[in-house]
C-alpha cells in the first residue's frame, strides 16, 4: 500500500518550537511530532498527554514528521505506516 495523503501538502513552518498543548498547559514531553498538514507541533505517544496523536484525532491531519534533531521520518496514522519524509519538507525539520 502507498500513501498517497503527501499528495498535494505544501511544507509549512513549524508553529512552535515546543508542543503547542504542553507549551499552554506547562507539562513537558519525551519526543516532538510535526504535523505536515498545519505545522502543528505536538509530543509523541510516549509523552504524558500524547498531543500529536490527539492532533490527528481532532483534526483529521492525516501525516506527522519526527521534529527531533537529525531524525528524518513520517508517520501516516491513515494507512498506520512509517514513511520517508519528502525533500520538500526537509527546510522545517530541526537539523
Ligand atoms: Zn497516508
Ligand atoms: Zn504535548
Ligand atoms: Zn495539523
């Protein structure tokens, strides 16, 4: 199976350098999500509140991208499978 949800998303800036939620609220997280839709930043299934999968959940933004230094993948919760991260979104990765 393909994961076609890449198809047609324009990168776009991260919003926050934190996980928006976490950031709002004062908690913290173990690893941060970027979701390709929006730019929406928000902490991994590890973290005590799980922001980025509840971002999926409320808005139907279907990829995420790893936000930690130097790691370079994406997560499709649609077809629930890790895919490469496209050039194109390289720019809005943490280096
Ligand atoms: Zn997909
Ligand atoms: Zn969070
Ligand atoms: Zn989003």
């Amino acid at each position: 199976m393909t994961c076609r949800h890449l198809t047609g998303l324009d990168p776009i800036a991260a919003r926050t350098a934190g996980c928006e939620e976490c950031l709002q609220i004062g908690s913290t997280w173990v690893h941060l999500r970027l979701c390709l839709s929006c730019g929406h930043v928000g902490c991994c299934d590890s973290s005590p509140h799980r922001h980025a999968t509840g971002h999926f959940h409320q808005t139907s933004h279907p990829v995420i991208a790893s936000f930690e230094p130097g790691e370079r993948w994406a997560w499709c919760y649609v077809d629930d499978a890790e895919l490469p991260v496209p050039a194109r979104f390289e720019p809005h990765l943490n280096a």
